[in-house]
C-alpha cells in the first residue's frame, strides 16, 4: 500500500541514507534524492545523541526537516535508529541511576521519539548492532546496566508508541558466513517465539566486491526463512578494502562492481514479495559515502559517482529487479 505512493525512479522502494545538511544546501544532492530514491533514512539525524543531546532536551530540528522533505516529494522514511551503542551523548555514557533509572532512560527516549513521529515514519531500527562478529551478544552500555533482555522490551516499548510503526532488528555481517549470522537470527526468532512485536531484519550489507556470491546470497536466503520483512538497509559496495591509498577508479572496477549489485539485488528479488521491504544505499553518490572518511582511504561505494553520475551498478540494480 505504501508503495503506490511513493515517488522516486527506481520501481521499487529504493532509499538513501541522508545528511540534512546536504540536502538543505546542496541542491544538486537533493534533487537527486527527488528524482531518485523513494525512501529517505537519516544517516545521522536520529540517532540518540542527535534528537536527545542532554536529559530533558530533546532537538528534532535536523529529523522533522526531512520528514518534511519526504512528505512533500513522497518518499517513505525509515528511522534510524532508537538503540545503538555508538552514538551516545555523554549524558547517557556517564548517566548514574539505578536499573530502573536506565529501564525509565530506554523507555522514555524511545517513546519520546516514536510518538513524535507517530504515523509519519513507516518502520524503525529499534535495536542497531547488538551482536558481536563472534556471535555472542555485544557488552553495550545497554546490556551492561539493563541485561540482554532488554532488547525484547525496546521493541515493546517502540510498539506501544507507534503500534502502525513496522519494527527492524539492524546489524551487519550477516554475509560474513554462519557465526555471526546464526546468532542473529537465533535473537530475532527467539523474539518472535516470545511474541515480541518484531516485523522485520535489516541487513546492513556494507559489503565489498571481494565478498563471495555465496555469502550474499545465503545471507538474504537464511533471514527470509525468518518469515520476516527484509531490508537492505545500508547498501554499499567497497572497492578498496585493502585501504591501497594510491587506488583509482577505472570501468573495470565499476563492471566488478555493478556485477556484485546485480548478484545481491538478484537475491533480494526472489524472496517472497511480502517479505521484499526495500534496499537503501549508505548514502547517495560517492562524494558523500561514509566510507572514505570512516576508513581514510579513497573509494566509490555507490551507484552514483562523486559527480552524481550513474555509474554501471544503477544500471545493474535496475536490471536486477
Ligand atoms: C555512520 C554515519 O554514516 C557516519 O556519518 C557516522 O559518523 C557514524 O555512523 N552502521 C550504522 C550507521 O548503523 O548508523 C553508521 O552510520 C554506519 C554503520
């Protein structure tokens, strides 16, 4: 239903995490987010020490600004996200309370925040990254005063604030191979089990062009087998994962590139259509992929290249679907 609504190129609900101040002042970005993309997360704008920077202020400026954007261009936003071990203000890492006073703290931030953008935004990442490479659960602040089950009741509490609101366990590696895929999906059933409202899995896939096709594919096969939502929620394709800091781009790299789109768009493709929720690239276009300034090195992760040109993955993403 969502989906006859939504504006934006690509035939299906395709999105791009967004930085506001980018798309406030650089109109060549927005208005290739208009043309685009239907669906918009924020990169940064909702995160806890974003919208919640001390313990009584609350700062929805940047989040409201795109909602906005997304209403007036029809696009579907999907918030990101209301429980993470980074992005923290320091208020909450030197935060003393009892476990109550943390249970009140969770709580009352994800209401705070779900019910502001009650029946505005489509879905949320409730619980971003909980789970360790290793497959054992992540010794976040949130585990640290709350317990692991904590994350069943972040879900409880997100649902009671927006009961319309479709509800994502979020994290990445799942194409990594089985240790840290089988843990995640071990949570996510046993939330099901327990009746937790859970409506769906992001898989981050901040992949490489060097990860196998196998792994890609099991990845999206095995967490559809969950019966849940898929989402890509964090696509990008790095060509330079050996940091070679004299890399450049050529066609070559591009072809191997849109070759790894195509294997991963493919897979999400001929999952049951109920279950296909979106994909979303990290970012719009290489000039402004995470990834260069996060690792320190030159790459080109995305289906648009640093002069918001399409490169040979759009083509490939297309012919995919
Ligand atoms: C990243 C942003 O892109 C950066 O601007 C910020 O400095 C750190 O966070 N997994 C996630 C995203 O879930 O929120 C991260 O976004 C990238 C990795």
């Amino acid at each position: 239903a969502v989906e006859t609504t939504l504006q934006g190129a690509m035939p299906f609900p395709m999105g791009a995490a967004v930085n506001i101040s980018l798309l406030k002042n650089n109109s060549d970005y927005r208005n290739l987010v208009v043309k685009e993309f239907n669906s918009v997360t924020a990169e940064n704008a909702m995160k806890f020490a974003s919208v919640h920077p001390s313990k009584d202020v609350y700062n929805f400026a940047d989040a409201d600004y795109l909602v906005d954007f997304a209403r007036l261009n029809g696009k579907r936003v999907h918030g990101h996200t209301l429980n993470w071990y980074k992005s923290l203000p320091d208020w909450v890492n030197n935060f003393q309370g009892t476990t109550a006073d943390w249970e009140n703290l969770l709580k009352t931030h994800i209401q705070t925040v779900v019910g502001h953008f009650k029946g505005k935004i489509v879905s949320w990442d409730v619980v971003n990254e909980a789970i360790n490479e290793d497959g054992t659960m992540r010794n976040s602040i949130w585990v640290q005063k709350l317990g692991a089950d904590y994350i069943g009741r972040a879900f409880q509490y997100a649902h009671e604030a927006d009961p319309g609101a479709l509800l994502f366990y979020n994290d990445y590696g799942h194409e990594f191979g089985p240790t840290k895929r089988t843990a995640i999906l071990n949570l996510v059933n046993s939330l099901k089990i327990k009746g937790i409202p859970i409506d769906g899995i992001g898989l981050q896939m901040h992949t490489r062009v060097t990860q196998s096709d196998d792994n890609l594919i099991n990845a999206i096969n095995l967490a559809a087998a969950t019966g849940l939502k898929i989402h890509l929620s964090e696509l990008d394709i790095a060509l330079n994962p050996e940091n070679n800091q004299t890399l450049t781009f050529t066609a070559a790299l591009g072809a191997q590139q849109a070759a790894k789109y195509k294997t991963i768009v493919k897979a999400y493709n001929a999952i049951p259509k109920n279950q296909q929720f979106g994909i979303t690239t990290w970012n719009v276009t290489d000039a402004d992929s995470w990834i260069p300034t996060n690792y320190n090195r030159p790459d080109w992760p995305l289906p648009f290249d640093a002069q918001y040109q399409k490169k040979a993955a759009y083509q490939a993403i297309l012919d995919a679907i």
